[in-house]
C-alpha cells in the first residue's frame, strides 16, 4: 500500500491532506530523514511530526472503561470514543468495541479493527470468559454460587436459563463473578435474581487478560501474546 493511503486509512488525514504532510516535510523516518509518497519503509520506522505511526490495521486496543461513559459513538454525554485519539474514529476499516460495559460499569472494553477476531470474541460459541468484582447493597446470603452455578438460572424476559457461572466471595457485601455469555446487564439481573442489588460494577478480565497497571480513562495497544490470552480461561476469581 502506498504511504499517502496508508496513513489517510489511520486516520491522520484526506489523501490531500497527507500528500500536504510530506510536502511539508512532516513524515519522516526513525532517525529523522525526510520521506516521500513513494518510499518504501518498515510501518515501525515512520514518524508524523516525530510522533511512531499509530498502528496498522489489525489494531487491538484495551481501555479501562470509567464510570459514566457511554459505549456508543452517539450520545449527548461522554462515550468511550472520546478517550481514544481522535484519528482513531476515522480509522479504516473502522475501530469497533468489542462488545459493551454499560454507563454505570467500570473496567475492561476491547477495541479492534479486525471484525473476524471482534466476532470470534463475542460469540456464543467461543465462551470467552469475562470476569466481574460487584459491589452489593446487602450481605450475600451463601447460596449465591450454587444459584448461579446451577445451569439453572433464569432472567426476567428470557427464554433460556443461564449457561453455569462461578462466584467468588471477596467480602460480605463483595463478590467476583466469572461469566461466559453476555447477555444484557446480565451480571446485574444475576444479583437483583438473587434479592440483591450491583452498587458498583467492575470488569478485570477479558479470559486470562486482565487490566494489569493501566489506569482509570486510559488506554494502550495489546501484543499478539496479550490477544490470545484473552480465549485462555481466567487467572482471576
């Protein structure tokens, strides 16, 4: 691919604008040479104002969601789209969210531009696991985990029980909640089943991939490594 479409695919500008770029001398290679539309470099060599070249396509990003962000790319409050640069909601082919956290759930959101690996996480045949740390208006009364561990189990509105899930008790009021479906709100209408109420709701894993160290509203790029342990099974709860 040439380098005046590639870099207007990620996002940094019309064809026109980028051809403006190189003529303003602004693309440049790792030790600070000059490029031209028709150079040949390595995408980890290239620079845009001395800035490293946003990733290629294939881009799987991890963001630790806050409390009160939409995952919409409309709405008439804040939404996960606002965290990330703003290239990256012009990017092609487009950055999606891997699946939802509701407004009032914090944590975990996986981002890509590769749609076979964002449909090969969220279908109902991978049981990619994602694991959640609640927060609960009263004390677990102890027979939570054989409810949700049942197969048994079944929301309001629904058709079919919920696949097994396994609780951890972190607390009196504190739970960790390992689950493989997604349904809508699920981990909530799990717990309001139960005659409790979700005060604050947290995800810490995607499968073995967990947040680590990356703080509240920020965001990085994940490793072929860190992508595949999101289809291991959890080292959390």
């Amino acid at each position: 691919m040439k380098l005046v479409k590639l870099i207007a695919n990620l996002g940094y500008g019309s064809r026109k604008d980028v051809t403006q770029l190189f003529r303003a001398g602004r693309i440049t290679d790792a030790d600070g040479e000059v490029l031209y539309a028709d150079d040949v470099v390595p995408h980890e060599n290239i620079r845009v104002d001395d800035e490293p070249l946003d990733p290629p396509p294939g881009l799987v990003l991890m963001l630790n969601k806050p409390l009160g962000v939409t995952c919409s790319r409309k709405d008439p409050g804040r939404v996960v789209y606002d965290l990330l640069p703003p290239r990256f909601n012009v990017r092609t082919p487009a950055l999606s969210s891997v699946g939802r956290l509701d407004r009032d759930t914090t944590g975990l959101l996986l981002f890509t531009d590769d749609g076979a690996l964002l449909h090969r996480i969220i279908s109902p045949k991978a049981h990619v696991a994602k694991v959640y740390e609640a927060t609960l208006a009263q004390d677990l009364r102890g027979d939570e985990g054989a409810l949700f561990a049942s197969g048994s189990l079944m929301l309001e509105s629904e058709k079919e029980p919920l696949a097994p899930a396994q609780l951890q008790v972190l607390g009196p009021r504190h739970a960790r909640l390992t689950v493989t479906e997604g349904r809508y709100h699920q981990v909530r209408r799990m717990f309001a089943a139960a005659g409790n109420h979700v005060e604050t709701l947290q995800r810490v894993a995607v499968g073995a991939l967990t947040l680590g160290d990356l703080p509240l509203g920020e965001w990085r790029a994940l490793d072929a490594d860190e992508v595949a342990a999101v289809f291991a099974p959890p080292t959390v709860g």
